[in-house]
C-alpha cells in the first residue's frame, strides 16, 4: 500500500512480502527465546571458564609436596641449584620444608645459597655436593656423585 501526504509525495510503501516475514517471525517467538537462551548458556560457559582458569594458574596454592612425597627425615637433591631455576626449585622446598641437596659446580654460590635457604626456613639442613656435569663422560662421575649422598631418603630429585 502506497500512503501519500497532503501535497501528494510517497510516504511509506509496505509490501506483502514484509508483512508476511515480520508475521512469521513474530509468531513463532519460541525460535527466537530458545536461540537467545542458547547464547546465554554459551556466553556463561565461557566466563566461567575464564574464572577457572584465573583460579588455576594464579590462585590456587601449591600442592604440599612434603606431604605427599616425603617421610620425617626426607631430602631433595637439585642439581643446578646455584642460580636460575634450580636455586628457585630450593626456594620452594625450602619454603615447605625439605631437607635439601645443593649440587652444582661453583661451592661459593652453593654456600650463598644454603644461607638464603636457611633465611627461608631456619628448620631446615642443606648439603653441599660440588659436580660438574659437563664432566659427566669421565669414568665413575655418578657413583662418585651419588656416594656423596647414597645414606640419605632421598625423596625427589631435581
């Protein structure tokens, strides 16, 4: 239908063909509350799972190894633990009290080392074992690394 203003100018034109498309699709209104119900679901999945991992990765408290792992008189022996991620591997169990092995190549550092450990946990007891592993082609380079600590539980080794 063609509706004109007092000076005779078009003002809309309606179709039958949009009449029968806006009829359609708001009769069947439950198409359109199950879609919109649909993306809601999706949206909420995907928040909560965004809060789970936020939880996972920067909330959630380390597991107690001590607990888990080690008995009353237990040690970790971690090589590298002069600096880098072995003296951070120390920091840890220092914190959650294990008794610790310090093996790396440079005794100064192991014994800067121990100090801060014991800063960390006055509890604990830390042992110092000089190896260099880029040595570790020469004939009895293990045995003579691990007799140094073959009598003690030793319940993780890093």
């Amino acid at each position: 239908t063609i509706t004109l203003n007092p000076i005779g100018r078009r003002i809309s034109t309606k179709s039958a063909m949009n009449d029968n498309v806006f009829k359609i699709f708001f009769q069947n209104l439950d198409w359109f509350y199950v879609c919109a119900f649909l993306g809601l679901l999706w949206v909420i999945w995907w928040i909560l799972g965004f809060f789970a991992a936020f939880y996972h990765y920067l909330l959630k408290p380390s597991p107690n190894l001590k607990k888990a792992y080690a008995g009353t008189d237990s040690w970790v022996a971690v090589t590298g633990a002069s600096d880098g991620i072995g003296k951070g591997f120390c920091e840890e169990f220092a914190m959650q009290g294990f008794n610790i092995i310090l093996i790396a190549r440079n005794e100064e550092k192991l014994t800067k080392v121990a100090v801060e450990l014991k800063k960390i946990n006055p509890e604990i007891q830390t042992k110092i074992i000089l190896a260099d592993f880029a040595k570790n082609q020469s004939d009895g380079f293990y045995q003579s690394v691990v007799s140094q600590f073959e009598q003690e539980d030793i319940c993780l080794f890093v």
